[in-house]
C-alpha cells in the first residue's frame, strides 16, 4: 500500500513538474526566426518580441552620420544645377561624372569642391553640419536633454528658437574667400517660414498648414526627420508617432506623406532580412513604407511609375531615362495630380529620389552617385540614402565601400546651429559620430520602454522589442 502512495505522489510530482516546465519554456522561449545578425524573433510572455542588439545599432548609427556626410557633401555640389530646362541647360549625365561643376540656378558653386565627385573629410578636420543633418541632431538632442520619448509641440518650439538662427540674428557667413558676407540663418524654404510662426508663438502642426505656411509643400521635412525613424527600431507604427509634430513643422499633404515614407523607411531598415541581397532589402523597404501612401495620393502614383519604369527598363544602367520621363511627366504635362512650381518641392525630389534608389540597387556608392547626377535639390535625395544605406552597412561598411579608412568622425554643428555643448573641447568641431551614436542608444532605450512597453536587457545588450503593428495609412 504504502508503495502504491509512493509511486503515485512521484507520478503526480513528475507531471506537475513537466507542466510547469512547459510554461517556462512558452513564457521564456529564447528560440527564434532569426531575421538579420542585428535582430531575432523569441516568444517573451507567449508575445512575439524582437530582441535587437544595442551594440550592433551603435555601430550603425555611427554609419547613418557618416554615409549622410559624404552623401550630403557630394549632393551639394550639384545641388540646384539642372531643374528641368533641357533645352538651354542639359540634365547631368553619368558621362558628366568627374567633370567641372556648373554654377546654381543662383549663379554660384561650392566652395569646397569644384568638380562632380564624391567628397570626403579625412581625420583631423570636422563633418559640416547642413540642413541635412543639423536639425535631426537637434531632435535627438532635444530627446537626450528633456529625457522625453516624445517631444511636445511646446518643446519643439523652444529647440527650435534656441538653437536655430533668425535672419535677423544670424551670422555673418562668406561662402567663399573673396566673397562678400551675408547674413545666413541656413533654413530655407518651408522651414523658414515656421521658424517665423515659431516666434510668433504658433506651434506644430498649426505652423505647416497651408494658411500659415504656403510652403508646405516643400521638401524640408525630409531633412529634418528621417533620423526618427532609427530612434524606433522595427516599428514604424512608433516612428511615426515620434515624427508626427516634427514632420508637421513645416509639411503637410504630400510633403508630410513623403517625410513618413522616409520615416518609416528608417525605422524598419533595422528589422530587414540581410540574407537577402542589398537589392531585395532596399526593394523591400521601399515597399514596406509605400504602404502609408493614400492610395490615390499623387506621391503614390510618382512610387508606382517610377518602380515600373526601372522594372520594364532593360538595361539598368541608364537611369536618366527614368529621370527624363519623370521631368515630361511632373514637371511638363502635371500628371498623377502633380502641378510643378518649385524645384524645391517634395514632389520633384521624391520622384528623383526613387530613381537613384531603384537604380543604386543598395549599392551605396551608386546610389549617391545617381543622385548627385538626378538634378534638382540634389544633396537631399543623396543625404537620404547616404543615411539608410550607411546605417543598414554600418561605419566599416562604408569605409569599405568607398576604399578610404582615414574618413573623419568629428562633427561640426556650431557651423550652422547654435547653443550645443562641446563634447569634443580638444578637437575641432562639438562632437563625434560615436558620440552622437552612443547617446542615441539611450534615446532608444526610453522610447523602447516608454512608447513600445517593451524592455532593455542590459546584461545581454539588446532591446526586446513587442512584435510591430500592422503599418496604415494616415
């Protein structure tokens, strides 16, 4: 009898004790899908969560800085030559590849370079800020000093007043040696004239409608907030919610569509599965953030023209027959809903944009190559891409890329902005791009917790990560 007891409280030990195992397996199971060296799916609460390793992001953020540098440096050379009158003034071409640069539609130059080439800073000498990159170093600033996830339109507004120049206050900048000195505040466009709102007291989103701001429409939302994306790894639902007000500064309608897109583009390039080749990842993206288009929105029909006129085109090379059909297309007869006005609009330069992307096939050194040579406000285009694809190959990957192991990693924003602290007193320039990289981190860090309930395993050095929304359309 006392047997039969004994071998029953050990089977009914055994199943309790399997039970148990199975639920801290389902509750705490670590094995996963594994997406990419920098992410893997694993079950955390019987939920979906992406784990991310915060060291490997590091590294990408730091290639972000450094792919938009040369990016925006090299786009800047041809920035405004060509925007659309072929007849007097011929599109660029890849036969104009280190040739001499040609004056601006405002009859200058750069400064730093005077032939249409790639253009690198090497050690010893800082990164310029440009408005492809000062802002968003504000924003992420402006997270790291207030320990905000999100920034509010009050906040937004006084970083804005306080580290941006008026006209009337600005420096006295000379573009070049013998040149006389003007006053320049570096915003332009639809970004000046939320500034003024700014110091009128108005606040985002009031600051980009159309009755307040007649140059929504303009490209300058691009540049000021695609660096949002990244502070949300895999889930564009966040970046866009963390975008929202920065992108609603000076943009709206198809401007602020073409900011999200960009937005969103940087928020899933950490999820992207890198077994595929740099094609199929950027084709992926790109399609990934064509859903939050409006359907029937003229942004959308630019995508899907311009996807086909690279899919149909047989030799892949020749990009500037895409370019040339999209200046016949947008800028001439006004299709898809699109009425040209300004060189600086979103709509002409999403529509470049997407050449140099589908053309550059991931290729990062093409890619910003295409888009020097598209036309239009070309550093833009170029910064982009230089941004994402420096970030999805990181700070070796684009060493690598370009052949040069020498390239500066020091940051120069007082060149443009104002009232940042010096976090590199010994060198020239405030900062460094591992810097700005490290303390992203931290950013990451709140916004994972705060806005996504997910969680930072210190010990392991990753982020987990809730599995992300389905992406909608606004």
């Amino acid at each position: 009898m006392e047997l039969t007891k004994l071998f029953l409280y050990f089977t009914i030990l055994f199943f309790l004790s399997a039970c148990a195992a199975s639920v801290q397996q389902e509750a705490t199971q670590q094995e996963a899908v594994q997406v990419s060296p920098l992410v893997k799916i694993v079950k955390l609460n019987k939920y979906d969560h992406i784990v991310v390793s915060r060291a490997d992001y590091q590294d990408k953020l730091h290639g972000f800085w450094l792919g938009q540098s040369i990016a925006n440096w090299t786009g800047l050379v041809t920035e405004m030559d060509k925007v659309g009158t072929p007849a007097t003034m011929p599109f660029y071409t890849d036969e104009d590849w280190g040739s001499k640069d040609l004056p601006a539609i405002w009859g200058e130059g750069v400064p730093h370079s005077n032939t249409i080439d790639f253009f690198f800073v090497e050690k010893g000498q800082p990164w310029g800020s440009d408005d492809d990159t000062d802002i968003e170093y504000m924003y992420q600033y402006l997270h790291e000093q207030l320990q905000v996830s999100l920034l509010s339109a009050e906040q937004i507004r006084t970083g804005w007043l306080t580290h941006t120049y008026s006209e009337e206050d600005a420096p006295l900048f000379k573009k070049f040696p013998d040149s006389k000195a003007i006053k320049e505040n570096f915003l332009w466009e639809a970004n000046q004239q939320a500034r003024i709102l700014m110091q009128q007291g108005m606040l985002s989103p009031e600051t980009s409608e159309p009755e307040n701001n007649p140059k929504y429409m303009m490209i300058d939302a691009q540049l000021t907030t695609e660096i949002l994306g990244l502070l949300a790894p895999v889930r564009a639902d966040v970046a866009l919610k963390i975008s929202h007000l920065p992108i609603r500064v000076s943009a709206k309608y198809d401007a602020q569509w073409i900011a999200q897109f960009y937005v969103t583009m940087h928020s899933l390039a950490s999820k992207v599965d890198t077994s595929l080749s740099m094609q199929q990842q950027t084709l992926w993206l790109a399609e990934q953030a064509r859903l939050i288009l409006p359907e029937h929105s003229t942004p959308a029909k630019m995508y899907d023209f311009i996807k086909h006129s690279y899919q149909v085109n047989a030799d892949k090379n020749d990009w500037e027959k895409t370019r040339d059909e999209i200046y016949r297309r947008y800028q001439v007869n006004g299709t898809d809903g699109y009425v040209y006005k300004d060189p600086f609009e979103a709509g002409i330069n999403f529509a470049a944009s997407l050449v140099s992307l589908f053309y550059g096939e991931g290729d990062i050194v093409r890619t910003i190559q295409i888009g020097t040579l598209a036309g239009w406000d070309s550093d833009n285009p170029t910064a982009t891409w230089g941004g994402l694809l420096g970030f999805m190959i990181g700070k070796t990957g684009v060493e690598q890329a370009f052949g040069h192991d020498n390239l500066s990693e020091s940051y120069w924003i007082h060149r443009t902005r104002r009232n940042f602290p010096d976090h590199t007193p010994n060198q020239k320039g405030e900062d460094s791009f591992p810097m700005m990289a490290q303390r992203a981190i931290k950013v990451i860090d709140q916004v994972v917790v705060e806005l996504m309930q997910g969680q930072v395993d210190v010990e392991d050095n990753v982020w987990l990560i809730p599995k992300a929304k389905t992406i909608t359309k606004e």
